[in-house]
C-alpha cells in the first residue's frame, strides 16, 4: 500500500471549490471509473472515491483542498508518477483566475488530444477489414 497526502491553500471561497471538486467528481467517475461521494457541510464538502486499486478522499474547505488516497499494491508502483501528476495539475488549476473554466477547457484539450491520436488507429483497423460478405439474391 501507498499512501498520497497533499494540501494546497486557495482563495476560492466555499462555493468556487464546491463547483470545482463535484466537477472533478463527475469526471473521476466517467473517465477513470471511480465510485466518488459528495457529502456537502456547511463550512466543508467531502468527496469519498474508490475503485478497484484505490481509495480516498478530498476535503474541500473554504481555503483548501486536501487529498488522501491509498493506492493498491498495482498503483502503489506508480505513486510517485500519480502523485506528481495530481500536483502539477492542481498548481496550475489553482494559479487560473477561474480554475472551473481552465479545468473544462483542459479536459477539452485533452479530449480532442486523445481523439486525434486515436483517429488513425481506428480508420487503419476499418480499412483493414474486408467488406461483408454480401448474399446474392436468386
């Protein structure tokens, strides 16, 4: 087992980083398969997530996020990989003046990255396929 902890301080206010973290929520379920749960508080929210390999949780007050997660034994491998990436990802966030827009607007780019890149794979396996084979009529 790995553990993650990261803190990072923002000016958001409650609202801002209530929007933010549901929205990672929703595409921490949709694309990389968590099971996530939003239990809203009064001065603090908190996202439980879990899937097969890891588990945590990220603590949303009105002036930080903190992010606990164990990885399995699978990702524990990867824990420094994941935990920079996560990094990196929230510094730059939170260094937007509207983190919200930047994170639709990097989910957007990255969509429409793996799309291109995914593109000619998918025409090269289409054109390799014979056509079906077609009954004739009497």
């Amino acid at each position: 087992m790995a553990d993650i902890h990261i803190v990072r301080e923002h000016a958001l206010g409650l609202e801002q980083a209530r929007k933010l973290a549901f929205r990672w929520a929703e595409v921490a379920e949709k694309k990389l398969e968590m099971d996530c749960t939003y239990a809203e508080g009064k001065s603090s929210d908190v996202v439980s997530f879990k899937r097969p390999g890891a588990s945590g949780e990220l603590k949303v007050t009105k002036d930080r996020f903190e992010l606990d997660a164990r990885l399995g034994l699978l990702l524990g491998v990867f824990k420094a990989r994941i935990e920079s990436e996560i990094v990196k990802n929230l510094d730059q966030l939170l260094e937007q003046e509207d983190p919200l827009h930047a994170f639709e607007q990097g989910l957007q780019k990255h969509e429409t990255k793996h799309a291109a890149k995914h593109a000619p794979r998918k025409a090269a396996a289409k054109a390799a396929k014979p056509p079906a084979a077609r009954k004739k009529s009497p």
